[in-house]
C-alpha cells in the first residue's frame, strides 16, 4: 500500500496513491482522520481504509495536479542517525561508530517532494544527504528487543538531509546545521512495510544532483539496521505513532569531495530508493520574504 499527504486549503490530507492518481482518504472514509500522524495515533487500520477507498467510487485526483506536503506533516519526534553507512563515515575521516550519532530534526525544517530546498542567506556550503525514513506506526514499548522491533514500523520513505554544513560544524552538535528552513525533503510517498523486505534491507538508494548520480549504495551497507535502532531508541524514549527516523546517508556528499561539491539555486537533487519512489527537490536561494 502506498500514501501520501498533500495540500488542500493550505492544510495537510492524507491520501492513497493508486498509479498516477490518489484519492483522498478522509472524503472516502470518514472515519479516518485527515491527517497520518493522527490516524496512527488514532489506531485506524489504515491498510483496510485504503482497500475499501479504492474498492469505492471515490474520487480519483491526478498526483501531477497535488502539491505535496511532508508525508508527516508534524511528526512527535524527527530523529536522524549521522555515519550510518561505514564509507561516509570514512569519507568523513572517522571510524565505524560504536552507537548512532543520533540528533533531532524540528518540524519547520521540513519540506514535500517538489518543495524547494533552500539555500540559506548565511550559507553557501548547502549539501545534500540521500537517506531512507522510517514512519512508526504503533507505540514502541520501552525496552523493546531488535527481534521486535519492526512490528512497530508503519512504513518507509525518502529523506534528504540537506546540511548546511559550516552550520553543523560550529558547534560539537550537528543540530544547528541541520534544521535551517526548507532542508529536509521527505517523500514523495510511504510504502507501508508489508510491500518491502524487513527492515527495507537490500534496497539500492541513490542520489542524483541534476541527474548525474553522487551518492550510490545499498540499504544493506546500513550500520546500524532499522530494528536495532529502535531498539537502542526504545532504551531511552518512548516511540510514539507518526515518529520518524532517518536512517543515515551513504558515501559521496559534497563536502568530501574534491573540490567541494555544493548545491545551488537551479539545482535538482533527487533521492531515489529501490521499491520506495524518487524525492525530488528544486534548489533555490532563501528569498527575501523568507527573512524574519
């Protein structure tokens, strides 16, 4: 099964993607409320609304015509995993780390698929960071073993960890350089997790900058899993329904390259993972407006 959260009004639907085509899942069952984050934490068996919304005569809407919105419009918790994949964190100059560098990603950071990614004013050293999420779909029980763990998971999607990354390195913490407006690209849809291999190992993830592929790799190479993240998360928090965790980039950002590779306003970057869908983010500069 496979949703999506689009713009209507201003505010955030969800919706079930059939082909090209979605229909809204509040119109056809209402019931279920209008927003992911909600429905989950609602308990709505979300897999047999959709059947029956597309089993309906329910109206269908060209996904070309929606603008998209963050598939979780205003998750609980944004958790992101840094040198996650041993070749980044080698290309990074350092070693295998022994736990997750975890750091939290605020809800303004966060942008759709289509929805440009912004060059801030105080930056030029924007970078770019493919990366498969993790929606919760059930309250994670502390304390939760690894062998339980993906029971929890709703389903999966692409990231774009943009990084301004002079930001990131100002202080010892990497927070402040990753939740400039406009930086983390999430979508263009969730694919629930019974459609993938557990823990969505062995899917190929790609990055591309205005179609010339930087980042190559494989959801295998991840150091650590999706289950024994949350189960190292579930030691500390609770993990509640529409939390979501991104998983770590693979080798081949801008900033270890030489020279330097950063995004600029014109730019394209897409995040494509196998089975999952393609993220794709139009670059451009932070627009007066924007400054407050």
């Amino acid at each position: 099964m496979k949703f999506t959260t689009y713009l209507r009004d201003g505010a955030p639907r969800l919706a079930v993607v059939e082909g090209d085509q979605f229909i809204d899942l509040h119109d056809a069952q209402p019931h279920v409320p209008a927003d992911l984050r909600e429905a989950l934490r609602a308990g709505v068996d979300l897999h047999a609304a959709a059947r029956a919304a597309l089993d309906s005569q329910a109206a269908r809407h060209p996904l070309a015509d929606a603008t998209l919105a963050p598939l979780v419009a205003d998750p609980g918790k944004t958790i992101c995993l840094g040198l996650n994949y041993f070749d980044h964190a080698k290309e990074g100059g350092r070693d295998k780390p022994e736990y997750p560098w975890f750091f939290y990603r605020g809800t303004s950071s966060l942008i759709g698929h289509g929805a440009p990614g912004v060059v801030p004013k105080v930056s030029s050293k924007f970078d770019y960071e493919a990366e498969l999420a993790v929606v919760i779909g059930k309250r994670v029980p502390r304390h939760t073993t690894q062998a339980d763990a993906l029971q929890y998971v709703f389903g999966y999607a692409p990231f774009n960890d943009m990084s301004v990354r002079d930001y990131q390195k100002r202080t010892p913490q990497w927070t402040i350089g990753k939740n400039f407006d406009g930086t983390g690209g999430f979508g263009p849809a969730l694919v629930t997790a019974d459609e993938l291999p557990p823990g969505a190992v062995g899917l190929k993830i790609q990055g591309r900058l205005n179609g010339q592929v930087m980042q190559d790799a494989n959801t295998s190479d991840m150091i650590f899993s999706v289950a024994e993240t949350i189960a190292l998360l579930a030691q500390v928090l609770t993990l509640e329904p529409g939390d979501v965790i991104a998983m770590g980039t693979p080798a081949g950002v801008g900033q270890a390259r030489t020279p330097q590779v950063w995004m600029k306003a014109g730019d394209v970057y897409q995040v494509d993972i196998e089975r999952v869908g393609v993220l794709s983010n139009p670059i451009e500069n932070e627009k007066e407006s924007e400054k407050a």
